[in-house]
C-alpha cells in the first residue's frame, strides 16, 4: 500500500478537528504542528486499518450488488424445455 497523502485543504481540516478535539474533550490546547503530527503518526500506523476496512465495506457492497444483479438476470430468463 502507498502511504496516504492528504491534500494541503485536507491537511489543515484534519489538523483543525485534532485541535477541536483536544480543546472540547481533554480541555487542552495543542499546536498546529503537533497536530499535524499527531495525524501523520495516525496516517503510518493507523491507516492501513481504517483503509481495509473500508476495502471490506466496498466488498460486501459490490457482493450484495452482483448477488442482486444475479437474482435480476435469472428472473430475465424465458421458459424453455433445456434444463439446465
């Protein structure tokens, strides 16, 4: 897997929700670079996580889509004395 990229307009979101977070919930002020710290060390150890997760999610979509489709094309076919 490549490593996970964010654009600058990202980064400075991400970096903006760390520092909401610490202030709202640990009553805590943290820098700029700190944070962006903090969800560079996520991105490396972390991200790998949260990106199969969301490869598993995508194949269970595409599964129950194709299961669907599957269903839908049966349901297509015209009575005939073949057997299959």
């Amino acid at each position: 897997m490549k490593p996970i990229k964010f654009s600058r307009e990202e980064t400075k979101a991400i970096v903006g929700e760390i520092q909401d977070y610490f202030r709202e919930e640990l009553d805590q002020d943290i820098g700029a670079i700190p944070a962006e710290m903090l969800m560079l060390f996520f991105a490396d150890k972390m991200g790998a996580y949260y990106y199969n997760r969301g490869v598993y999610d995508a194949q269970g979509v595409i599964r129950e889509r194709i299961e669907n489709l599957t269903d839908e094309l049966f349901a297509l076919e015209q009575p005939t004395k073949h057997l299959r």
